[in-house]
C-alpha cells in the first residue's frame, strides 16, 4: 500500500510478518526480498532512519540526487531504486569497489571516486540543479562538506543530512555539536527539519535543509 508520506517506489511492505521500508530492485546487502522488493534496513541506513522517524524528506521519487558518502552503497542503492539519476561520491577505493557491483545492475547510479570537500574536482560530472543531496559523510567538518556542495542543488531542492556527533568531536556532548554544525549550515541552507535518529542511529542528527 502506498504510503504518501514516502517517495513513489518506497513502500511498506511485509517481509516474514514485519512490515518494512522497501524499494524495488536487485539484493545488497544480503536483505530479505519479496518478489522484485527488497527490504531496506533503517539501522544500516540513516537516509532510511529517516524515512522510518517520519521526516517529511520532499522527495516524490524520479529526482536527481547528489549522494555524499556512499560507502559500499548501501542506502545510495535504495536510493537508485527509486530516484532518477543518482550520482554516489565515495573517497575510500575499497568500498567503492563494492558500489561498482551495485551499479552494475542499477542504471541511474553513477559512482565517482571522489572526495566530497573538493566538489571542484566532479563539477565537470555531476549535473547542476539537483534535487537533492543526500550526505552521510560521518568525518569531521560535516556541515563544511555540505556548504561546499551546495553549488549542486536547485533553489527548492533538500539537503538531507547526517550528523554523526563523534566524528566531529569524540568528548563533546552530541547536542552542542549539533548546534554547532547547524549554526555553520545557516549562512547557506535553511533548516526545516531537524531530529536525533537514536532509535537506529546513536548520537546522529537528521536534518533536511533548503538553500537559501
Ligand atoms: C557512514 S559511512 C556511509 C554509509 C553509507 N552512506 C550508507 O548508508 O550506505 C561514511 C562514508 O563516507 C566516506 N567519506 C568520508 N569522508 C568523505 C569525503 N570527504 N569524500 C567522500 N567520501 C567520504 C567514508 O569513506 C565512508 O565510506
């Protein structure tokens, strides 16, 4: 059953009696499947925590995304499955080793090996006015990252952010973090949106921004 809160192609779905978030497309991560859907874990997923929390994202599916941090691509291939063209940067040459066999069998999902602080260096890729930008670094300088890619994102497009507290500084009390990196997104994106993910992500911080 569609459920409106979600992008077309997400649905909850029922897998072994549990009702999940899914998305239609080839296995990853070794997730229970029903037919063509593949269950989406939102504890290995911050995007999916999201989804799971109630976050109003703004995504209807069939955007163009800017996906930061892919790692072995994970949730940038849920993304795929229901997104338009999805272009996943990732740093660390061992996962995207991974995140190539996920786009191999997903046609709208373009990796770059590429560092995420140098958007300079795949500007000549990615295509401008994306719709959103999704960002699950977890490094220090994580509301950086996100200011410094904000050259990609249309003017009503969504910064979906993950902020993982420890990587930023591992004795700071999270909150005071938080405030911090939101205080350096203000110049450049407008919070709608912020909550802890705790119930699937300890010590992370959502938030869903617009640019100014
Ligand atoms: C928490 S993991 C991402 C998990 C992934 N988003 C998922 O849900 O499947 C963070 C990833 O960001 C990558 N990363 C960190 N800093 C980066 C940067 N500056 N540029 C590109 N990737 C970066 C790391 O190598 C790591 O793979």
């Amino acid at each position: 059953m569609p459920d409106s809160a979600l992008p077309d192609g997400v649905e909850r779905r029922e897998f072994g009696g549990e009702t999940r978030l899914a998305t239609r497309g080839p296995p990853v991560y070794g997730e229970p499947t029903d037919g063509e859907w593949r269950a989406w874990d939102p504890e290995r997923s911050k995007l999916g925590g999201m989804f799971e929390l109630g976050f109003d994202t703004g995504l209807s599916g069939g955007e163009t995304v800017l996906y930061l941090g892919a790692a072995a691509g994970t949730t940038v291939g849920h993304v795929a499955d229901f997104a338009g063209p999805t272009y996943a940067v990732e740093f660390a040459p061992r996962p995207t080793r991974d995140l190539l066999d996920v786009a191999e069998s997903r046609d709208r999902l373009f990796p770059l090996l590429k560092d995420a602080r140098k958007p300079e260096t795949y500007a000549h890729v990615v295509e401008s006015d994306v719709d959103a930008i999704v960002q699950d670094v977890a490094t220090r300088g994580q509301a950086t990252v996100a200011n410094r890619n904000a050259r990609f994102l249309a003017d009503d497009g969504r910064l979906l952010l993950a902020v993982k507290a420890r990587s930023e500084d591992v004795t700071a009390d999270p909150d005071d973090v938080f405030t911090d990196v939101l205080a350096e997104l203000d110049g450049t994106y407008e919070v709608l949106e912020s909550g802890r993910l705790d119930r699937f992500h300890e010590d992370h911080l959502g938030i869903v921004a617009t640019p100014r």
